[in-house]
C-alpha cells in the first residue's frame, strides 16, 4: 500500500465487503461530498484500486451507524454525536435522569 494522501493505492481482490463512494452514499444516504468529508477527517480511509476509490462497508457501519441506548434499535447516525435513533428516545433518557444530573 503507498498513502497518496489521505487515500492509500492496493492490489486487486485486497478488500472485501467494499463499496465505492457512490454506492455508500446512496446505502447511507449521505452525499458524496459528505463522505469525503469524513475521509478527510480521517475518520474513514479510502482505498484505490482499478482506478476507484473503495471504502471498507465494516468501516462506513462503526462511523455511521448507531445503537439506541434506550430501545437498542440500530440507526444511521445523522451526525457524529446523535446518540438516540429519535426524538421519542431522548425525551424517555431524559426523564429517567436524577434531577440536578449532568451529562
């Protein structure tokens, strides 16, 4: 692998479970520019191979998605520090905090 800035070339076949930038986009439903935002973070490595940028779906899942703390569901995070899948869930973990308590 040689790290071309941010972004790393590999051999044919290295990776499996890869999704080009598109197809992530579109399974997440984020823009385009919004994950090579999250690359450019660092949060995520990207990959060429055969002329595309591939990212790992492994990877794209531990950044993107979440699991609710109050119902256990699985959600796509909407930004970085959405805690809850929805409103319904932050309001109960709210109401379950001893009075005076902080975050």
């Amino acid at each position: 692998m040689v790290d071309k800035g941010g972004f790393y070339e590999v051999k044919p076949s290295t990776m499996n479970n890869a999704l080009t930038i598109k197809q992530a986009a579109e399974l997440y439903e984020l823009s385009v520019s919004g994950i090579y935002n999250l690359i450019k973070a660092g949060k995520l490595v990207a990959l060429h191979q055969d002329g595309e940028t591939l990212l790992s779906q492994s990877a794209l899942e531990s950044v993107l998605v979440g699991v609710c703390p109050v119902c256990g569901e699985r959600f796509t995070k909407g930004n970085q520090r959405q805690r809850f899948c929805s409103q319904s869930c932050r309001q109960k973990a709210n109401r379950s905090k001893p009075k005076g308590a902080s975050r």
